[in-house]
C-alpha cells in the first residue's frame, strides 16, 4: 500500500477524532455540571450543519459568517431545550436524562429527515481553503488541515478555560457543591444554562466543520452519537482531558485500521471500549464516583 | 431599628412534609457575636441554612441588613454581604488551596486583604497549590472562614467552626474569631463547645425541638450556669 494512503487515512481518522473530542468534550462539560447524559448531542453536531448549510442555501451566508453563526444558533436551540425540557429532569436518576435527550434526538432527527430526506445535500470547500499541499509523503488538503487545527486549538482551550481560568473554577466547583457555589453568590442556575449552551455549540461548531467534508445529512448526528459515547466510556464520564485525549487517539486508531484491516474499522472502538471496561470501569481518565 | 443586621420574625422551615423549624424569633446587632446553642437535632444548622435561603421552603420575616429575603435565592442573599461557613468545611476537593480561597466573589469592598489572610492562616500559604482533598480538618476549616472574610461580607454565619479540631487549633479559631470581631464583623454562630462559644460570644440563644426557648447574654452565663448545662444534656 502507498504512503499516500495510510496518510490519508490518518489525517481523515485525525479530523474523525477530533469531532469525537468536541462532541464528547461538550458531553463531559455537561455531564459533570447537570448530572445529565446527553443523548442529543449527535443532534447538535447535525443542526450545526444544517444551520451552515440553510444560512448559505436561504440567505447567502457563506461558511466564515457561518461558522460563528451557526453554533450560536444551535447554542439557543440547545438552551431553550435545557430551560423548558431538560431542567425537568435534573433532580431524577440520570437515566431519564439520558432517555429524554434520546428522544430529543430522535425527534430533531426526524424533522429533519422529513423536510430535507436522506440523500444529503452538498456543502463546498470555504473560499480561501479549496486545494491543498503536496507534502511529498502525502497530499494535505488545506480545508483538512485547517479542520484539524481548528479543533485542536477548540478542544484545548476549552481546558484551560475549565481548568485554568476563574469561570472554570465557578464551574468545577459547581459540579461538586452547587448549593455552596450558591451561597457564595454565584448564580449557578445561570452558569448552568451557560455551560449547557456552550458544551452544544462545540458540537455545532464540529457540524459546521464536517459540513464540506461529508455531505450534510440529517443522519450525521446518529452516525457519529455511537463512537461518540464509546469514546466517552473509555476516556471517562465526566473527565474533560479524557475526553479530548481519547477522542483524538480513538479517531486514529479508526483510521489505522481502516488501512490495515478495513473489516475491523467499525468494531475497533468498541473492542478498546470493552477491553477498558473489564480492566478500569471508571475509564482511562475518570474518578472512581 | 436601623443597626439590626439580622432580624427573624416567626420563621418555620420544612424539609420536605417534615416541620423543623417552628416559629423561631432572633435578632442580631451590628458587630455582635451571637451563637445558637442547644443540643444535636434542634435546628440549629436548619436555621442558618434558612438565612441563607438554602433550605428554601420556609416561610415567615428574614431581613438581612434591612432587606427582607425569604423569597431570595442563596446567591442573591450573599450578594446583601453574608458569607457563609457550612458545617461540613465545604471546600473543593478538586480546586487548589488557591483556587479555593479565590472562589467566593468580593461581595463589598473592605475584605480581608490575602497579605493578612496569610498572616492570620500561615498554613494557607504554605499549601497554596495543593489540592482541596489533601487539607487536614483544621486547615480546611481555616480555609474556609478565609476564604469568607476576602469577599468583604459584613455578616458571617459560621457553622460549628471548631467541631472535631484540636485544641491547639480551636485556639486558633478563636484567635481568628478575635480577629474578625475587631474588624466590626457581625457573626451569628453555632457552637457545640460551649466553653469556647462562652468565651467569644456577646449572647447565646438556646434552641430546642425547632424553637429559641431562651436567650442568655455574656454577662448572665454565670448566674445562668445550671440551666444551660440542663440544656445542653451536659
């Protein structure tokens, strides 16, 4: 097999990766402050795309407005959904959270593909990211490159604004006392509202960015939802380097074995995961709770 | 009367279905120390976490300051100057000491500046970049009420400060507590160790089965000596 190849499938099992880690990030952000397993989160990932693609089918919008448009979009979404729906279910066992945000999910799939269908529509290349580099061992897409640096730099600032800044503290505190946060005069009704808004725009935002790169498709979030929680079970529910961490290196495996042994390409997470559940069941990087 | 920071007026708080706190009246002046004593159960941690709207079904008079806040959330009555140090320490296992003691926004200018916090709680310097879980009981307490007196709360409500510490560290507290009271703090407290609580405080009010049954001042203690070791089952 040529070189070309096996880079190839890593640079797309890299970019694979990197949407796992802002899905599962913005799971982990949420999981650990509201206690609820997002299982609409995929669905998130799908509206980021659709929102992309209906600003520039509708309005004319192109993909740099639309990449900031379109996240704050799926963050109102997401905070009306966690003000009117989801707020509902905090104080049951984490169970219901995850049974109302599948059907959430399924709902929002559902709509979309009734309006739109399964087939797909096409999204181009940004203006300004179209071709790519020939690096001599294999050839870089530049909207590739650029997909993956963007979700890096996401997924790590991310961290540090969580674990390094003083917002972050407000949040890591509030996941372990709320009430206290509280009395200290912190609006943490708020902070959550804020955290669930921010932990969907990083799925919206990994919408937008896998728009040119697959087709937009209403089953897009259902597709991703499954390796997206296996990521999460191995890196660690709730740890948010877990997340960023796995997500990136599970892409990669994914895209290794897509080369050397393409059978095994869809199992190889959910081998890792089980693999990781019979030897540490709070995941790679979690707590024991 | 404008110097009441605290005014309670026929407070009843509900945990659930369950009544715990059945018509309490108490009142706290400026720069008082003022501690609720009785023995385990009676309510006394109930009735600061219904200051503080914590325990948010209650009903009845609670003016702050002059504020009524019985339908405020915990953050808004924080943000009329109260700090408030729960029982059980409540510090962040997972934040640093630092991280910690930066938590609590300032409420009002005029906290304690963390030069002097240093001062006051040495150890809090020494252990700036552990983590919160790591800290003994003593030390989490320390850190606790300093990371209170940096907001610039005016009023404090301190929840058994000295359960479970040594005496070399109750010492301590009671240094601090010093401390606090010169700067014109108001501290309404509840205290197990009646000793120390003696020793500190301006009056004591007596609590039994959810209700004030009684309120001594610091001058009437010794006179008052055989009904209050009755109270607290000494």
């Amino acid at each position: 097999m040529s070189a070309m190849a096996l880079f190839g499938q890593l640079l797309l099992g890299l970019i694979n990766g990197s949407f796992y880690a802002m899905l599962s990030l913005g799971l982990a952000i949420v999981f650990g402050l509201l206690g609820i397993v997002n299982a609409a989160q995929g669905a998130f990932y799908m509206l980021g795309a659709f929102f992309a693609w209906m600003l520039g089918q509708y309005i004319g919008i192109g993909y740099w407005p639309s990449l900031v448009l379109a996240p704050i979009g799926v963050a109102i979404v997401g905070v009306i959904m966690e003000r009117t729906i989801i707020k509902r279910v905090y104080n049951l066992d984490h169970l219901y959270g995850l049974l109302l945000t599948l059907g959430l999910f399924q709902v929002i799939q559902g709509l979309f593909v009734y309006w739109y269908g399964t087939s797909g529509q096409p999204y181009d290349n940004p203006p300004g990211l179209t071709g790519g580099h020939n690096l001599g061992f294999m050839f870089l897409p530049n909207y590739r490159a650029w997909v993956v640096v963007v979700s890096i730099v996401l997924c790590f600032g991310t961290w540090y604004a969580i674990e390094k800044t003083r917002l972050g503290a407000y949040l890591r505190a509030a996941t372990e006392n709320p009430t206290l946060v509280r009395a200290f005069g912190i609006n943490v009704p708020l902070l959550v509202t804020l955290a669930f808004g921010g932990g969907v725009a990083l799925a919206g935002i990994a919408g937008v960015l896998a728009a040119p790169i697959y087709q937009v498709n209403p089953l897009m979030g259902g597709n991703i939802l499954v390796p997206v929680f296996a990521v999460v079970v191995i890196g660690g529910f709730g740890s948010i380097l877990g997340a960023i961490v796995t997500g990136l290196v599970l892409g990669v495996l994914e895209g290794f074995s897509k080369v050397f042994y393409p059978e095994a390409s869809n199992m190889v997470i959910f081998a890792i995961m089980i693999v990781v559940l019979l030897v540490k069941p709070q995941g790679l990087f979690g707590r024991e709770r | 009367m404008s110097d009441q920071v605290l005014d309670i007026a026929g407070l009843n708080g509900w945990y659930g279905e369950s009544h715990v706190l059945h018509g309490i009246d108490l009142k706290v002046g400026q720069g008082e120390v003022v501690t609720l004593i009785g023995r385990n159960g009676v309510g006394k941690t109930t009735t600061l976490r219904a200051i503080m709207g914590i325990l948010s079904k209650r009903e009845g008079v609670v003016k702050v300051f002059g504020t009524e806040t019985i339908r405020m959330p915990p953050e808004r009555v924080a943000r009329l100057g109260v700090g408030y140090v729960p029982e059980e320490r409540g510090i962040f296992a997972s934040l640093t000491v630092t991280e910690n003691l930066m938590l609590p926004p300032v409420l009002a200018p005029g906290g304690t500046t963390l030069d002097e916090i240093y001062r006051l709680f040495p150890n809090l310097l020494e252990r700036a970049r552990s983590q919160g879980s790591k800290l003994s009981g003593g030390e989490q307490q320390m850190l606790a009420i300093a990371r209170i007196l940096r907001t610039g709360a005016r009023f404090i409500l301190l929840d058994e400060p000295t359960e479970g510490l040594a005496p070399v560290i109750v010492q301590q507290i009671g240094v601090v507590l010093e401390a606090i009271k010169s700067k014109g703090l108001t501290v309404l407290m509840v205290e197990q160790n009646f000793r120390f609580a003696a020793n500190v405080a301006d009056r004591h009010y007596v609590m039994e089965s959810g209700k004030i049954v009684d309120m001594i001042t610091k001058s009437e203690i010794a006179g008052k000596m055989e009904r209050l070791e009755e109270y607290l089952g000494v």
